[in-house]
C-alpha cells in the first residue's frame, strides 16, 4: 500500500502518494511531468512539456490534472503543497542536492507565487535513515564545503553519529572503521525550517528504504551490498480537477 501523509490529505483539492517499489513498477512513468534527475538544485516552475526534457531535481506548478513526480531510491522525496491547495511541488534531495540549497529554492517558489512560508505543508517519504546510512568519516568535511556549512557545523551532534541510529536486524553492520551515520532528513527538516517552514507544517515518514522488511522499498545502497535488480521508488502529488 502507498504511504500517505496525514498533513497533505488535509489540503483540499490535493492527491498524492508515496509509492513502494511494486507500486512504483506499475505506475503509468507519462503521467508525470518529465525531468532528469540530476543531485543538482534546480526547481523546474511547469507549465507546458519543455520542448527537451530538462535536467531538474524537483517540479512546481499550479495546474490542475497534471501529476508531479520524483523517482528515488534511499534518497529523499519531499512532496509540498500550499495550505489552500493551489500550489503543489515535488522534489527529489539527497544529501548533494539538499546541500547545495534545492530545499531553499522549492520553497522560494512558493514564496515567488505569493505563498508565505508558513502556509507551505511538506511531507517527506521513505528514505535511507540513519539506521543504515553509512558514510565515511571524510563525510563531514565534505558537507563543510557545500553552501550548508554554516548549518552542518552547528548542528553536527543531530546530523552525523558514532553509531547507527536506532539499527534494526536488516540494518547493515558497519563496513569501514571511522564511519559516521548520517540523518539525512533531519538535514532535511533543518533546511526547511531554516526556510522558515514551521515544524508543525512537516511530517516525515520515518520508514527506512534499507531496512524495512521485505524489501518492499527500493534502496540503491542494499544493492550495493547485494547486487539485485534495480528498484524504486515514486512519490507523486497532484491538484484534482
Ligand atoms: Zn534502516
């Protein structure tokens, strides 16, 4: 069954769902606004198909009957949408794309088409958690030189730990010395608010692409550790018409 966010079934005129991996395999892929994904930072403002498919991480539009999408697999898909419906996104961020400020430019459309910041919902779906997500203890010197520094260094004890947060029986053990885990939507959450999204207007759906039994979520870093067929995810949001 497709996840769903409790916030973004409030807005009126709004459909959306966060779709696992058999869902995904059976989605019509033309119904959705047509990017290439590209870990950048770029937030394409849709209003008719582009004449070549452009390179964007996440969608924005008003249009009613037209779905937008983004495909991922342990990174996160955030879907947003203005309190009173009118204005919808969907963004694709891994920890490059939200580093490098895609979390800021969805939310600077909204406030482009004269939505305050605190009349936008977000809702974040599966994602790789801190549980399994491994990164090197360079990891966080990396962060230090992407334009989310200032963010990263303050509140390094939220982002990166010594252990994995909360691991499950499918969490992966460590497979280098000197790793860090990583919360990648904590990042996430902190960019947002920092947008000056308010707290009570995000809600992140705390399900780990890596670990949740059988493997129903698509996770490019478990095909890492065992080479399967690739597999993901899509998360859509729509205004009815
Ligand atoms: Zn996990």
């Amino acid at each position: 069954m497709a996840y769903t966010s409790r916030l973004l079934a409030a807005v009126p005129g709004v459909r959306h769902a966060f779709l696992n991996a058999a869902e995904a395999a059976r989605f019509d892929r033309a119904s959705l606004v047509d990017i290439k994904q590209v870990h950048g930072c770029d937030v394409l403002a849709y209003r008719t198909p582009p004449a070549e498919r452009p390179s964007a991480d996440g969608v924005f539009a008003d249009l009613a009957g037209q779905k937008l999408g983004v495909y991922t697999a342990d990174c996160l898909p955030l879907l947003m949408a203005s309190r009173d419906g009118r204005f919808i996104s969907s963004v694709h961020a891994g920890w490059r794309g939200a580093a490098a400020g895609i979390i800021q430019r969805a939310v600077a459309q909204f406030a482009v088409s004269g939505i305050p910041e605190a009349e936008i919902v977000v809702a974040i779906g599966p994602h790789i958690g801190a549980c399994c997500y491994e990164v090197s203890g360079e990891f966080y010197a990396r962060l230090l030189q992407t334009p989310a520094a200032g963010l990263v260094r303050a509140r390094r004890e939220s982002l990166l730990f010594s252990q994995p947060r909360r691991p499950t029986a499918l969490s992966p053990a460590a497979r280098e010395a000197g790793s860090q885990w990583f919360a990648l939507a904590d990042f996430c959450v902190m960019q947002l608010i920092h947008a000056d999204v308010v707290p009570d207007n995000i809600e992140v759906l705390n399900i780990c692409t890596y670990c949740t039994p059988g493997e129903v979520l698509g996770s490019y870093r478990r095909r890492t550790h065992a080479p399967k067929e690739k597999t993901q995810q899509i998360s859509w949001i729509a205004r009815v018409e």
